[in-house]
C-alpha cells in the first residue's frame, strides 16, 4: 500500500492511511542546507544529498488550520517501506518525510525527490473530496495522489502567480520545463512594453504549464524554426527524465499589459526537441510499461528571436491586424540584459 502526505498545515491528521503533516515552516522561504532536517520529525541518519539553495514565495509556507491551501516544500519524495509499500511526502529534508512514521515496527528508505534539483515542490488542497486549488502559474503537475489535493513542481526562485494570470509580475512559466540531464547555460527575461499610458493591450497566459498551451511569447531559431519551449498540452503528455506522466490543468487568461512596467516571463534556454519513449512505473508492486515522453534538451549559445503579442480583445482570441500587434525582437543568447519588445501605440 502507498501512503500519500500532504503536507499542508501544522496540526497532524490521520485517517485511511493518509497523513497531512507539516514538518515547520520554512522561514523565508528558504532552504539553504538541505543536510540539516527542516521539520520535527528527528533524523537517524545524516543526508548525503546535497540540494542547492532554493526560495519560493512567503505566501507559500505553511500557515495554521489553511487545509485548502498551497504550501512548499524543498522536495516531493517518493519513499518505499520494509512491508513493500511506500510513502509519498512533501518534505524539507530529502532522505525522509516529516512527522513519525505510521505504522509501528515500518521502516522507509530510497527516498527520491519527484522534482529537479532547482525546483521546490508545492502541494494544494487537503485530504478527501472536493476541488483543490490550482498550482501556482508556472508549475508542472505530478500525478495527483488519490486521498485528494494536486501536488506539483516550481521553478526555484520563481514569484510564482497564484491565480495563472499576468499583472505586471514575472511569471516563470518557461522555467520548470528543466531538463536534468544538461546543463542550461542561463535564463533570459523578455518584457513585453505598452505605449506609456496605453492600457488597452492584454496578455494571453495559459493556467500552469502547459495548461492550454497558449502564451503572449514564442522563441524561434535565428533562421524561423520555432522551439517549444512549453510543455505540450497532448496528445503526449509526459517528460522522459525523469519518465513521469504529468496533468494537464485546462483553461487560461487573458489579463491586461500595464503600461508602466509591461508583464515579463523567463526562458530558460531549454526546449521539447522530439518524443521517446521511457519505462515509466506508477508504484511499488506494480509492473513498468513504456510511454511516449518528451526529451527535453538545452538551447547551445547563439542567435534567437522572441515574439510578443498583445490583443485588444478582452479574451485574447486574436493579435491580428486591428485586434492587437506583434513584434519580434532577435536576441543573443545567453544575456543577461532584459530583451523587450515595444508594442505600438492603439
């Protein structure tokens, strides 16, 4: 049997082997050594991974009897037990999950983070039925865990949108699309700028990534091919590394360009470059099968150009000719200067 924690407020809550536990809020937002256990429960051991230092919203920690809230944690673990089962947590420290262990004489080991060395995991929603709340913009879901809640993965250092829409903030969609086996030389922000005192420009955004796969910005090679730099919204919907399907929230927004500071996102330099497939198991003592997976790959250094549009319509349905603008703005990657793109005037 695998046990699924939540860890989403302070008090402990015990019912069909499930557990909603937290292990102490993480000041700041911050978990800077991941050697030294961040929650109650005491360590035997001492960890031998060494995470780097991650931050994540303050809005994000742990706050008293909020079940129904988003909370993080420095990991997502999937951990196996002495009987065969398993345990999946969130947790600050990446050899064990929080509190004590639910069955007495039961011991876990082999834990292994779900998310990528710079990303914080995040768990919304509480034990049982019901909605639970989106993850926030910018987040990958990771198969959802069947006592209730959605629990995914978030860039680290993101200002993480909590609604999915754009309102002048960074919004890092593009980051959490990381691919482990590489090493990306760097992330490049785009600004997309109204008219100075212009408000009649909106931005479309999709509701996580890939939500529904449609954004204000686009990244092309030098010669016009296109990348996509998105997860896709289907038919294939899983990563090759780590071989892991992921949900795919529906819906999107459509949210107005503020003329002063414009809306901003992040790429990270990294790209779906074709589909594989990998050996993918949903749980203990449950047999593997091969799935379609998307191989995600670092951009090399060199020339690209970005694509910004704006629309006038209040649902985003089109930039075409009088109902919005585009513009394309070539870039040297990697740079560590803003690229913006000015939209002209309505």
């Amino acid at each position: 049997m695998r046990t699924y924690v939540l860890v989403l407020m302070t008090a402990a809550v015990t019912a069909c082997g499930a557990r909603v536990d937290v292990g102490g809020p993480n000041e700041g937002g911050t978990v800077a050594d991941s050697s030294k256990p961040a929650d109650s429960r005491t360590s035997e051991t001492t960890s031998s991974t060494s995470l780097p230092t991650c931050t994540w919203p303050a809005s994000l920690d742990p706050v008293d009897g909020s079940s129904d809230a988003c909370v993080a944690a420095r990991t997502y673990l999937a951990c196996q037990d002495s009987n065969g089962g398993g345990e999946d947590c969130l947790s600050n420290d990446p050899t064990q999950c929080p509190g004590p262990d639910l069955t007495a004489g039961v011991t876990y080991s082999a834990c292994v983070d779900q998310c990528h060395a710079n990303e914080y995991a995040v768990g919304c929603g509480g034990i049982g039925p019901g909605p639970s709340p989106s993850l926030p913009a910018g987040c990958r879901n990771l198969p959802a865990s069947p006592g209730g809640g959605s629990v995914g993965c978030c860039p680290c250092g993101s200002d993480s949108n909590m609604d999915g829409g754009v309102d002048g903030v960074t919004t890092d969609a593009s980051e959490d699309t990381g691919a482990p086996g590489c090493v990306s030389q760097g992330s490049v922000t785009f600004r997309m700028q109204a008219p100075t005192g212009d408000a009649g420009y909106n931005a479309l955004t999709s509701f996580g990534n890939p939500g529904d796969g449609n954004w204000w910005y686009s990244v092309a090679t030098a010669d016009g091919n296109p990348l996509q730099i998105f997860l896709s919204p289907g038919p294939v919907t899983a990563t090759c590394e780590p071989c892991a399907p992921y949900e795919v929230p529906g819906g999107g927004g459509c949210n107005p360009v503020p003329p002063d500071s414009g809306v901003t996102a992040t790429w990270d330099g990294t790209a779906v470059t074709s589909i594989s497939t990998c050996e993918w198991s949903p749980g203990s003592h449950q047999a593997s099968e091969a799935i379609s997976c998307q191989v995600i790959q670092c951009m090399p250094a060199g020339k690209y150009v970005v694509t910004m549009c704006g629309s006038e319509l209040e649902d985003c349905s089109s930039t075409d000719g009088e109902a919005g603008a585009c513009v394309s703005v070539p870039f040297q990657y990697p740079t560590s200067s803003e690229v913006v793109g000015y939209l002209p005037p309505l």
